[in-house]
C-alpha cells in the first residue's frame, strides 16, 4: 500500500492543477490486478518518452523527482 500511496501522492502533486488524482486504493487494485504494474528497476530511458508525452498532454514535464520513488 506504502507504493500505492507515493504515486497517488506523486499523481495530484503534479497533477493537481489539471483535477488528475488516483487516490491510493486505486492504485493498490490496478496493481493487484495486474493492470498497473510497479517497476523499482524501470529503465532510465522511458523518462525522455514520458517526460514528452506529458509535456504533450499537459504543457510541462515533471521535476525529475516525480519519477524516483522517494
């Protein structure tokens, strides 16, 4: 649950502005079910994809510190 709180937490950090929130039980049951899946180990090189697809979506990327667990 600990990782289901820090990317909700993370997700209306960042997102807030925008009325994007994922509350944490969410987050939990996508991750139970297989649907959401936590990578510790996730590869450095998706950071420029995804940092450009948000900056896409929603006008700016994150602070780098959005996408380490913390």
């Amino acid at each position: 649950m600990r990782v289901a709180r820090e990317i909700s937490s993370g997700i209306k950090q960042y997102f807030q502005l925008y009325k994007l929130e994922l509350p944490a039980p969410i987050v939990r049951i996508a991750m139970m079910k297989g649907n959401l899946l936590f990578r510790a180990d996730a590869p450095v090189s998706i950071q420029d994809d995804l940092s450009r697809f948000l900056t896409e979506m929603v006008g700016t990327a994150p602070l780098n510190n959005f996408y380490a667990l913390q």
